[in-house]
C-alpha cells in the first residue's frame, strides 16, 4: 500500500501525533479512488489522530500527505473541501437547522461570498439526501433526529461538497444493528458507483473485513500494517493487533467467536454440514468442554469448531471420514463426558461418522441425538432404544447441564 501518485490522498514518511508525541510514524498509505479503507486498531492506536492529520485538522510530526500529487497544506480551505470532506464523531450543535439546511452547508466551498444556493446547488442537495436514503427527512428539524438518521444526513452533508476523498472517524459509533449495517452499506456504495475514496476509523473487525478494500493496522509503539484487506485481516495478526484473550478472528468467516474458559465436562459433537456451528457456540458459552470429529476442512463446523478452541479431528475436503482422523476421533469419544449427535444428513463422505456414536452408544456413554425417533433407529438400529432424543438446541442443552456436573471438565 505504497502511496502512489494517482491515489486520491497518500502519504510518505508520515509521523502523526501532538506537538512532538508521535503517535504513529513512518506510514507510506495511499487511498485510491473507488476504494474503501479501514482504519483498524485498539482504543488509543492513533486512528483518529491519523484521520485528523489526513484531514488537516492536526499538523503532522513529519513527513508528506499528498493530495492528487500536490501537497495538502497548498490548497486554500475552499480548494480543499472542493476535494476532501470529514464527518467526525463530535456531535454537531444544528441549532434549528432543518434537514435540507444542514445538508446544504456542504455546498458552501462553491457558493461565492453571499453564500447563495444556486439551482445546481439545491440539486446537489437533493441527491446527495436521495444517496443516502435520507430524502424523506429533508423538511425535519436535526434536533429531532435519531443518531442513525443524524449519521446519515451528516455524510449527505459531506457528499455536497463533491470530495474525491471522504475521511470518517467511527461512522457507526452510538448506532443500532440496522442503521451500522444501513451506514456501511451506503459508503460502500459511495466507493462501487461514485469512485469516491473512502477512509473510516471502525471498531468492528469482522463489519471492515466484509466491506472494506484494504485496511490499515495501527498499534502504538509497532509498524503499521497495511494492504488488501484479505491478506491484512489473518487470524494471527487480529489476534497481535488487539490481543485477544479468550477470543480468536476467523478470516474465512469474518467472524470473531469467544473463547470462554471450560468449566464443564467435555462434550464430544458428531456433526458435518453446518450442523454443528451453532452447537458449538452455544454449549461453548454455557461451559462445556468441546470435541468435533469427524469434520471435513471445508466444513462450516470445522471453521466454528476450530476458531473457539474445541478439539478437532478433521479430514481432508477430497477424502470421505477414516483413517487417522477417525481412529482419534474415535478415542476422543470414548475418552469424553457426554456425546451429542448433531443430527447431520448422512452421505457416502461422512458415513464412517455412524460409527462414533455406534461406539459410544455400545460403551453405554450418554449420547443426546437431535434426529428422530424414526431417523435414529433407520441408522443405529435397535442401540437407539437408549438415546436422548431432543427436538432442538434449546432441549439439548437442558438435558445436558442437567447430566452436568459445573466445575469438573474434560482434558
């Protein structure tokens, strides 16, 4: 992510902080047009520091910030928010500004000196309301907004001045599940259909993997790591950039899965197909102690399993369930508390996993099924007779902290 001259904003050498505090230094980053960059790192790292700096607003320690090839501080004001807009996390005073009046204060680098709104302008306005599915507030008082609807009339006003670059610091702070996901919809698209650069400080790792072109890693005291976002985000790198304690980062689900301490007996899941993702987080919160087998590589179990820190016996993508993979499976089983049969539709991949439970059942081990009476004996046969059976995740795990005992667990 070396800066490169027809980037929209790019930076050498670059030291951010206060006075002669460098917060972060040596950063070479470049925000191309048509991308959205995300500004990632704890509490403190020095993310708004550094979109203070792009933006300005902070005199940087050393090094350049560029422009469209020119330097940043050779632009008169008005030049610059022809060019570059910023939507901090301050919440603005409106006063008795209506929609539509905020919104046009974005117009003001291309009005003359009386500050009059041309038709174009009032144009202008319009549509950057229509961007961000705002329209219907246009004759609302800013007062009576929400903090999702204020969010998105904020980033209207930024659209106005019809920058190459917009610089966000934590867009979607304060905001509810639909308006963030409603936010980081709109910026995306903002990249996609305008070409705009979009730079935003976020605190949502898996919501930046998902939507974002390349991220920058900040972290006092370390270099900063930047690139395509898909090569930044690593399982281990989340993990340095944040450190995690009982938590791990999924790269190939953007998902962050909680790690909590086991203070139950092991449950050894007999899952496949995605049967067992949600198995695995719910029993994983309540305690229990986890073991996965047989799963294969590419299974969404596998990836679940695998990113909360249960025991996995996994088998190749190409290869149907034997082998080694099996045959330690096979110990886990027996080895453990509790056996669940997660139900899983059984097929010429996975049919070797009938005879874990097969096993567990003939050493007369607990073993809960969410299958059927009728599915059960079709597969185990007459051994079913002693199977728990339940109807859905919820029973399972009342049946299973009622066989519990709290404070012992497997090894």
């Amino acid at each position: 992510m070396n800066g490169k001259p027809d980037a929209a904003i790019f930076t050498q050498d670059l030291c951010v902080g206060y006075g002669n505090k460098e917060v972060l230094y040596g950063l070479d980053l470049s925000f191309p047009p048509g991308t959205f960059t995300a500004l990632l790192g704890p509490n403190g790292a020095g993310k708004t520091t550094l979109l203070r700096t792009l933006a300005r607003l902070l005199p940087p320690v050393r090094g350049k910030i560029l422009l469209q090839g020119k330097n940043l501080y050779d632009y008169s004001a008005s030049a610059l928010a022809k060019r570059l807009s910023v939507v901090l996390t301050e919440k603005v005073n409106p006063g008795v500004f209506s929609v539509f009046e905020f919104v046009s204060l974005g117009r003001h680098p291309h009005t003359g000196f009386m500050g009059r709104l041309s038709g174009r302008d009032l144009d202008v306005v319009r549509e950057c309301l229509e961007w961000v599915k705002a329209a219907d507030l246009a004759h609302r008082q800013m007062g009576e907004l929400s903090d999702g609807e204020r969010q998105k009339v904020s980033i209207a006003r930024a659209l106005a001045q019809e920058p190459e670059i917009i610089l966000l610091d934590e867009p979607t702070m304060h905001l509810d599940l639909k308006h963030r996901m409603e936010v980081m919809g709109i910026l995306r698209q903002l990249c996609r259909e305008k070409g705009l650069a979009v730079a935003a400080s976020l605190h949502d790792v898996d919501v930046a993997a998902r939507v974002s072109d390349m991220a920058v890693c900040v972290a006092k005291g370390r270099e900063a790591r930047s690139g395509p976002t898909e090569q930044v985000l690593s399982e281990n790198r989340v993990a340095e950039l944040y450190e995690f304690e009982g938590a791990s980062y999924d790269a190939s689900l953007c998902t962050l899965e909680m790690r909590p301490k086991a203070s139950r007996e092991k449950v050894f899941v007999n899952s496949g197909m995605g049967s067992g993702a949600g198995l695995f987080r719910l029993l994983s919160k309540h305690g229990f102690s986890l073991a996965a087998g047989v799963v294969h590589a590419n299974d969404l179990d596998c990836f679940v399993a695998s990113a909360i820190g249960a025991d996995c016996f996994i088998q190749s993508p190409q290869e149907p369930v034997g082998g080694d993979s099996l045959d330690n499976a096979l110990k886990s089983a027996l080895q453990a508390d509790l056996i669940v049969d997660a139900g899983y539709e059984i097929g010429p991949a996975n049919q070797n996993n009938i005879r874990l439970i097969q096993a567990a059942l003939s050493a007369h081990k607990s073993v809960f099924s969410l299958r059927s009476k009728e599915d059960a004996q079709t597969i185990y046969g007459k051994d079913s007779s002693s199977m728990i059976l339940c109807n859905s995740s919820t029973e399972l795990l009342e049946k299973l902290l009622a066989a519990s005992r709290p404070g012992l667990h497997g090894e």
